[in-house]
C-alpha cells in the first residue's frame, strides 16, 4: 500500500506541468477553441446564461431583445442568437430595421459579437450571416466583414450538412466576395460525405450552375448508380437543374434512357405545374419526345390552367409557349396537337409586366444607340413579344444590299398579328437583336443557362438571324457611338455567317 502511493506522488512530481491556457484576445483567431469544430464539445452554459438564452429563444418584440444587451451574463454567443431572432421578428412583423440599428443597444450587442467573434457557436454564427444583411447592414460593412471572415477561417472544421445550408445561402445572394467561392471548393474536395438524395438533388439545383466540377461530381454521386433510390420527385428535380443549367450528363445517352424509363407511365402522378416543367426542361435538353408533346399540348390539358392567375400559373404558360415552339420548330416528325392561335402571343399581363418592369442599363443603353445602329423608328420594331414565348429586344429587315427596310411592311409569322402584308423580297434577312442580362449566364463562365440557349435555337430556326449582345461587353462601351459602332458590327457579323453557310451548302450540294 505504501509502495503505491510512493509511485502515484512520484509520477505527479516527476511529470512535466500543463501549458497554461491562453488569455482570450486575437490569438483565438489563428486558432479556435476545440468547441467551434463541432456541437459535441461545446461548454455548458450556466444557470444566468441558460435563462437569458430561454428569455432570448421566447421574445415577441424588439424591446425584449434589445433588453438583453444590459444583461450582466450576455455573453458573444447569446448576443448572435439575440441579433438572428431580432432579423427574424423585424421580417415576420415587418418592422422598420432603420430604428433597430440605430438603437444604442442594437450597437452594444453588435460589439459583444465583434469582441469575442471566436466564441460564438457554429450555427449561431451562420445564422448572424443571414440576419445582418435582413436588418439592413451592408455586406462591405465592419459587422458583416468580421463574421465573414470568422466563417471563412472554420470553413475546414464546418459539419458538411452546415456548409450546404451555407451554400445554398450564399448562392441566393450572387457571386460577389470570397465567401462563396470556399465554400464551393470546400464541396468539390468533400463530395464523397455527402449522403442522401435529397442532398445531392438540392445541391444541384441550388450551386450547381456555380461549380461545373461540383456538378459533375454530383451527377456521378446521383443520378445513375443510384437511380433505384430517387423518387420521381427527385428526378424531376435533377431533370429541371440540368435544364436551368443547360448541363448534359457525361454519360449523356446512359442517363436520359433510364430518365424516360423512370417517367414512362408515371407522368399521372405529377402535378400540372411539375408536369409542365419536365417536359420544358426535356425540350431544353432537346431530349422531348412527341408523347411528352402531346401530353401537355392537348386541349384537356390546358384546361388545367385555364381561369388560374397564380404566378406559377402565368410561369406554366409560359413554358408551354415554349414547349409549342419546340414541337414546331425542332420536332419534324410531330403531328399535333398545337396550342390554339390565340393563346400565342396574346399574354395581355405579361406585356403589362414588360412596360411596368424597370429597365436595365444594358436595356436602355441599348434602346438609345439601336435608331443609330440600324435606323428610325419606322426601321425597327422595338420590345417584340414573339408567339414562341421569346421576347425580342429588337428587330429589323435588312435587304440583299443590307439596307433595313421598313419592318412593318412585311409579314410576320412571328407576330400573333401581323402588321404588313408583303412577303420579305428576294435576298432579304430578318435580324433580331436581343440582349444578354448577367442572370442568363452561368456566373463562372460565360454560356448562356438553358433558357438563353432554347431562345436562341428556337429564334434561329424561326428564320431570324441574331445580334447578340452580353452584358459584359457592350456596358463597357460608356460613350453612344462606341456603342452604335458596336452593334453595327453585331449585326455585320451576323449577316457575314449566314453568307458563309449559305456558301458551304452550296459548296456541298
């Protein structure tokens, strides 16, 4: 016994003392406490701390919150949680955040926050994220900046389930800051965690038009080895995010098989709107076939919609205008049934939307330099709503010497109601102008989503020859006759390519 404790003392005499633990301060910052890695070694709160996180939890009211910042066990952790339900009841009650802000005690808790930004738990920091900008404080401000940059520094040590809400959070907002580009390659190295289908199905709709490694890393995860497992739910969601995204599987011919053998028969259990989407997404990706045509063609179908002035009623429409002008332009073999003539073009709220919408500097720069590009107003037919679902910018009619002529003097199979009624001369050319908003672009490159490139296949196989104008090249252009210049070009070039296909058919007949 005594030998025993002789060699207990000995070991706690002879054994080297413990580090001394670190004053909190900027230190934490190149390295955060174990407890931010993860909600299984977070620190127990007391019973002051438990209380204000139960009062903080059960606030009705901005006054309750903003109480809290006097509260003697406010600690950084309570004080996000404290500012997310403020975000949360400012959006529920809509409340003026401009009072919020600039309340004395809203400023306390933001410095509680700021001071010791290290020590706020996981999910209160991600919520602080999404609350700063729903108060009203700037994204390049200070408060917002800190929290970005504490994300930033435990992005490695995030559970992968808080870096996809993350994901999905930050793809909402745009492309702008670092943030989200992590985020993406934190994805793109840890895709082989992700587990479930509604995970991976999420994904791609959400960030997958962002990372095109990420998506194909996503498509090998599911939608083929796994197909067994996706409901028909979710391969309709897969179906429509590689529509958005203008995406084609690498195993391009293997995927759509097994997409029409999964649909094959259970089209019954798909709701109007859902029913439509499928069948515009396959048009997209130029895989409709004339069953899914007729299907959401046919006059009983658009019974469905009929009398429903619900936006998801007024998207539906639209997508089968588009749908209509897949099976007239790209589906030679297709019979019918068509939508009737005067559902084509004829949308009276979509055209009142149009004049009410504001318009874009790509669009009113374009409106300005169009009268000096190809002529006046007699020359050119501006904001042109097509029977094919397209809007068109702007366009003309240039003659075989590429002179415009006066557009309303011809024929229009394109119009719901034609103006003129002469048919285009001999050598003639129909030229539509459209322009090319940031949106329709996937945000890392530069090729059009899936529902610029429908429009331009389907105006081109309308005849049209396209002028077509991104936003990242003529709003460069800061003076008019840049801009004039530019799209004489446009169209020049436009007009040079449908001569040099001309040539090469003939040159092969």
């Amino acid at each position: 016994m005594a030998a025993h404790l002789v060699r207990r003392c000995c070991r706690r005499l002879l054994l080297p003392p413990a580090p001394p633990v670190p004053p909190p301060g900027p230190a934490l910052r190149t390295c955060p406490p174990r407890w931010a890695e993860g909600p299984q070694a977070r620190p127990r709160e007391d019973g002051a701390e438990q209380q204000l996180r139960e009062l903080i939890q059960g606030a009705s009211n901005p006054q309750e919150l903003l109480q809290v910042s006097r509260g003697p066990a406010l600690s950084s952790n309570l004080a996000a949680l404290a500012i997310s339900r403020l975000a949360r009841l400012a959006c529920e009650q809509r409340l003026d955040t401009e009072s919020i802000r600039g309340d004395p005690r809203f400023q306390r808790l933001l410095s509680t926050v700021d001071a010791q930004i290290s020590q706020v738990w996981n999910a209160p920091l991600l919520q602080l994220l999404r609350s700063l900008p729903a108060l009203g404080l700037a994204r390049g401000g200070r408060p917002a900046r800190s929290v970005e940059q504490e994300v930033l520094w435990r992005l490695r040590r995030l559970p992968l389930r808080q870096l996809v809400h993350l994901a999905e959070h930050l793809a909402g907002q745009g492309p702008d800051g670092l943030l989200l580009p992590e985020v993406l390659r934190k994805l793109e190295l840890r895709w082989t965690e992700l587990e479930g289908t509604r995970t991976v199905v999420t994904l791609m709709a959400k960030v997958g038009h962002l990372s095109p490694t990420l998506m194909e890393r996503l498509e090998d995860k599911y939608s083929l080895d796994n197909a067994q497992k996706l409901s028909i739910t979710q391969l309709c969601g897969i179906l429509v995010s590689f529509a958005r995204l203008n995406f084609q599987p690498s195993s391009s011919e293997e995927f759509f098989s097994m997409v029409h053998e999964q649909l094959q028969g259970q089209e019954q259990q798909l709701d109007t709107h859902l029913l439509t989407d499928v069948v515009w997404s396959l048009c997209v990706l130029q895989q409709a076939r004339p069953p899914h045509l007729r299907q959401v063609l046919s006059p009983e179908f658009q019974a469905r919609l009929r009398g429903d002035t619900s936006p998801r009623a007024q998207s539906s429409w639209l997508k089968l205008l588009h749908i209509n002008a897949t099976a007239r332009l790209e589906a030679p073999g297709y019979q019918g049934p068509f939508l009737p003539p005067e559902v084509l073009g004829g949308d009276g709220d979509r055209d009142k939307d149009k004049e009410r919408e504001k318009a874009t500097p790509l669009q009113r720069g374009l409106r300005e330099a169009l009268p000096g590009a190809l002529g006046g107003p007699d020359l050119i037919r501006h904001n042109v709503s097509t029977v094919y679902g397209w809007d068109i910018d702007a366009e003309a009619v240039l003659d075989s010497d590429n002179k415009p002529l006066p557009v309303r003097d011809f024929t229009a199979p394109h119009l719901p109601c034609s103006e003129g009624t002469k048919p285009l001369p001999p050598g003639a050319r129909r030229v539509a102008v459209l322009r090319w908003e940031f949106p329709q672009f996937s945000s890392r490159g530069r090729e059009l989503l899936g529902r610029g490139s429908m429009a331009r296949r389907h105006l081109r196989a309308a005849g049209f020859l396209l002028a077509e104008v991104p936003h990242y090249e003529f709003l460069e252009l800061k003076l008019e006759r840049q801009r004039v210049a530019y799209l004489k070009d446009k169209v020049a070039k436009a007009l040079a390519s449908d001569t040099a296909g001309d040539m090469a058919t003939d040159t092969a007949t």
